[in-house]
C-alpha cells in the first residue's frame, strides 16, 4: 500500500496527532481528516514501535526522521510529533 503524501503537514513547528499500532500485519499509514493512523509491524518494546512510527511518517511527510521530535507518548498509542525546523 502506497504511503499517502502528507508534505502539505510539513511546516516546521507544525504538532502531529498520531495514533500507533504495534505489531500490524503490515505497515501503513492512513491519513483522515482529523486522525493520522499509523500500523507498523513492530513490537512495542524498548521504543522500537514509536522509531518505526516515526520513520513512516517522516517518509509520508518527505522528511528526515530526525526532524520529528516526540513530544508526548512514549509508552501510549497516541502520540504528538513537532516538525523540527
């Protein structure tokens, strides 16, 4: 499944709203109007679920993983990312 292009969400500054499910039977992200879902097949141990989360949405929103900083939800299924400048 094609990632949806989310580069119009790619303002520095911009907060996004996700919400993460481990251990998916595959990987994809669905973009709604008001919710970002993301599935990734990861466990969700040690951090390695919202890394997976981070990289797919990086690739969805055309930037670096290293740009997304996790603000909130660390060890929840939803999460808040602000795009670093």
């Amino acid at each position: 499944m094609p990632l949806p292009d989310l580069a119009h969400l790619a303002r520095p500054g911009a907060t996004l709203a996700v919400r993460v499910t481990p251990r998916a039977g595959r990987e994809a992200l669905l973009a709604g109007e008001a919710t970002i879902r993301i599935y990734v097949t990861a466990p969700p141990e040690s951090g390695r679920a919202t890394e997976a989360a981070r990289a797919l949405l990086a690739r969805a929103l055309g930037v670096a993983p290293s740009r997304l900083e996790l603000l909130r939800g660390v060890a929840s299924r939803d999460k808040v990312f602000r795009l670093r400048e």
